[in-house]
C-alpha cells in the first residue's frame, strides 16, 4: 500500500508540475487549438499536454520494468501511439494512417498475452478502437481525463499493481490543468495515449483474472469498461452511417456536445457522464466477480 501511494504522489508531482512546461513548448512551436467551426472554446489553446503523461509512464517503464505484466509491450505501443498523435498535434495527417498505427501499436500489445491467435486479434482490434473512443469523447475539459481516472483507479482497486497508481497520478496532475479553466489541451497525442494505456493494461489483467478461452465474458466486461468512450463512438458512428456520412467525419453529435448544446452547464454535462461511466464501471466489476467464483 505504501508503493502504491508513493508512486501515486511522485506521478501526480510530476505532471502537476511539469504541465506548465509543455504550455511553454506549445506556444513556442505553435502547437495550438484553434477556436471555431465545432470548437467552441473562446481563445487559442495549448495543446500537447500528454507528453507529460507519456514521458512520464515511459521513465516509469524503463525504470521498473517488471512492475506490470507486459509493461514493456505497452511502453513501446504507447510511444508509437502518442509520438503520431503529436505529429497529428502539430499538422494534421489522414486518418487512416492512425488507425494503422493503433492497430500495430495494439498488436505489438495483443502479441505478447498468452492467448490463442484468434484472441489476440480479438483484443488488437479492442485496443484499437478503445485508442480513438477516448480522442472522440475529449470535447469538452476534464471529460476525457475524468473517464480515464476512474477507470484506472477501478484497475487498482482489482489489481492493486503499481502502475495503475502511476497512470492515476500522471492523468490527477494534468487534469488540475484541464479543467475547469482550460490552460492546456490533451491534444491527439494525449486523448489516444490515454485509452491505449488504459485498455492495454486491462488486457494484460483481465487474462489472469478470468478464463483466458471465454472470449464472450472478455469482450463483456471489456465493453463495460470500455463505458461512456465506447458508447459514445458506437452511437456517432451508427449516426454518421445512417445518414450516409462518413463514420470518421467529425461533428457536434457526440453525447458531450448534444448536452452543452441544450444549454447544460459543462459541470452538470462532466458529472453526469462521469457518472454514467462510474456505473459501467460498478457493472463490470460485478461481471467479473462472477467470473472469478
């Protein structure tokens, strides 16, 4: 218990304090978020702020190592998935070399549980659409970040490993940042590197705790606590489809962005999402527990 606070504080630290300087590198390389269109934040934002998370999860991995089952995997696919993401950042590329990268970055992921091949396909493509559920729901300030905390803390509560307690900090400290006033944004980089970590980690887990062969339960209590993000991009997609709209085009029809349209103050909108996911959250742990009896 004490590790596990230890490592919490350090990383909430870390990023608490760290944050500003990445506000400083975005502003200098021009790394900003522009108002207009569908955003509707009033002034050029810094954005780029999961650098912080990713180069602290990274010193994390190099410097302990066997501190999570597949750290290193994870580790290397986050890098890809942030390192595009912040190159998105800076210039936006297409959007089917991301997924492509996602997919490699989950399979390098997938490759390394002790599954049979057709499960780790199954949880490469997971992985892969969780990655772009989380940049999907990161609209308006803290959501993406306030998903992401809950779902790491539920992990410690499962598993009580260490690097749960370091992703927790890493995403405190920056969330201190977000919201309520936005001084920084996530960016790609940042909102990707978050479901990537997040999945990732439940993926190794969720092996050693349920039959590794019941793939049904899996994607059950993978969905669940895939909570509000998966939803969110289950609902835009089928949207966008029906309309004969391209599933990828962005628009203002994400659950967060129907809510602050109707004029409900972004608290009450943060809450009852965070809620909402909360709940998911609750559904998978029972789920689980019934695996495991």
């Amino acid at each position: 218990m004490s590790n596990i606070l230890v490592f919490f504080l350090v990383s909430f630290v870390w990023s608490l304090f760290v944050t500003p300087l990445s506000i400083y590198l975005s502003r200098q390389f021009g790394i900003m978020d522009e108002p207009g269109g569908r955003k509707k934040h009033s002034c050029a934002t810094p954005r780029g702020a999961g650098v912080v998370i990713w180069v602290g999860y990274t010193v994390f991995a190099v410097l302990f190592p066997d501190s999570g089952p597949g750290l290193r995997f994870i580790a290397t696919g986050a890098a890809a998935v942030f390192l595009f993401g912040y190159m998105d950042d800076m210039s936006p590329l297409p959007a089917e070399w991301r997924l492509a990268v996602h997919f490699f970055a989950a399979s390098i992921v997938a490759w390394g549980i002790p599954v049979p091949l057709h499960i780790k396909a199954v949880i490469a493509l997971w992985i892969t659409g969780s990655t772009s559920a989380y940049n999907l729901v990161d609209g308006i300030n803290g959501l993406s970040l306030g998903i992401f905390g809950l779902t790491v803390a539920t992990g410690l509560f499962l598993t009580g490993s260490t690097w749960w307690s370091v992703t927790l900090g890493l995403s405190a400290g920056v969330f201190l940042w977000n919201y309520p006033l936005a001084k920084t944004f996530l960016g790609d980089g940042g909102s990707t590197l978050l479901g990537f970590i997040c999945i990732s980690q439940f993926s190794r887990e969720l092996p050693g705790l349920i039959d590794s062969k019941d793939l049904l339960a899996w994607l059950a209590i993978m969905f669940l606590i895939g909570g509000v993000p998966v939803l969110d991009t289950l609902y835009s997609f089928a949207r966008r489809t029906l309309k004969g709209r391209s599933p990828f085009q962005p628009d203002r029809g994400h659950f967060h962005h129907i809510l602050v349209d109707r004029g409900i103050p972004l608290f009450i909108v943060l809450v009852s999402l965070m809620t909402l996911h909360a709940l998911s959250l609750f559904l998978a742990v029972l789920l689980l527990g019934n695996q495991t009896r």
